[in-house]
C-alpha cells in the first residue's frame, strides 16, 4: 500500500479535475443535451407502467423465461411485434443528484487508484511525465471509456450516444494523465 502513501496526492487532484471537466460536459456543453429521446404520449406510458408499480432496476421488454422460451415460435413473434426494449426503472422521487455526484466523485478516486497503482509499480518514484502520463491516462481511458461500449453491444444504446462518452472519458484520462504527470514523486 506503500502507493497509497506516495500516490494520494494525484490520485485527489485527478479525481478533481475529472469532476470538474465532467461538470463542463454535462452542464455547459450541449454534447449530452440530445442522448435520451422523449415519448410521444409520455402521459399515457407512465400511467402504464405506474400500473405495474415496477421496483427499481433493469427490465428486459419481451423476456423469456428460460433460454428455451427465448427462441420458441410465440417469443419470435413479440420480438417482430415490438416493442422490444430495455427499461431502467429510478426509484420515485426526484433524481438525488447528490448522491450520484458523490458517486461519480467516489468512481473516479477508484479509477486514480488503479491507474497510479499501475504505475508505481511499472515506472516507480521519478519516472518522466510523459511515461507517467502515458500510463496513468491510458488505464484512466479505459476505466472511463470503454465499459460504455458493452452498453451499446448488449443494450442497444445508440452508438453515437456511446461516442460521447468515449470522448469524455479521452478528456478525463487527459485531466488523470496530466494530473499524475504533475505531481509524480521524485526518486
């Protein structure tokens, strides 16, 4: 844990200036505005699924019951019928932007810590920025990026939407790298 000790430093200041770069995305640029689309008669389908009174959690719009079912003749049919979606039920209440900010804050010390991990234990105290950066920012990359991408391969999210959040997780793996670039320790 000895990384820990050497590494805290850059680990918050990159996990600051995430937050603040996702802040600039999200809240000052029109990048996200368009990602979720609005229903036609979004009165009538709330009063639907309201009916249902759905727990929070993922739904699959049709589902089988067993992998038998899910190529049976009536299954294929409702896939051609539609709709066929999957649906992400929030808890009631207003969004607790809060917590989910907090959250994010959290993720993003986490993505540091393996990021810095890896580097202190691949270049050691006193690497050169550019080999720290180069490190730092391509595990930062990943832990950012690339799990959007399976949202788009298994769940049908658009891929221009999975686009956006490729590029923001390049810009918040250029905030990690530099961050850890800056304040690398000394040998």
């Amino acid at each position: 844990m000895e990384f820990l000790t050497q590494l805290w430093l850059p680990i918050l200041v990159a996990a600051a200036f995430v937050f603040v770069v996702s802040s600039i995305l999200h809240m000052a640029t029109p990048l996200h505005k368009d990602e979720c689309r609005k229903v036609a008669d979004e009165d009538a389908l709330r009063a639907v699924l309201g009916k249902q009174a759905l727990a929070p959690g993922d739904y699959m719009i049709p589902r089988p019951d067993n992998m038998k079912d899910f190529c049976s003749p009536a299954m294929m049919e409702k896939y051609r019928q539609g709709p066929v979606a999957v649906l992400t039920v929030l808890p009631l209440g207003p969004p607790r932007m809060g917590r989910s900010l907090l959250q994010w804050f959290v993720f993003s010390i986490v993505v540091g810590m393996f990021a810095g991990y890896l580097a202190w234990f691949t270049l050691g105290a006193g690497a050169a920025y550019l080999a720290v950066f180069r490190v730092t920012g391509t595990v930062a990359f990943a832990g950012y990026a690339f799990s959007t991408v399976c949202e788009s391969i298994w769940r049908g999210r658009l891929w221009g939407t999975t686009v956006k959040y490729l590029f923001g997780g390049l810009l918040y793996a250029l905030a990690t790298g530099g961050s850890f670039g800056w304040l690398w320790p000394e040998a």
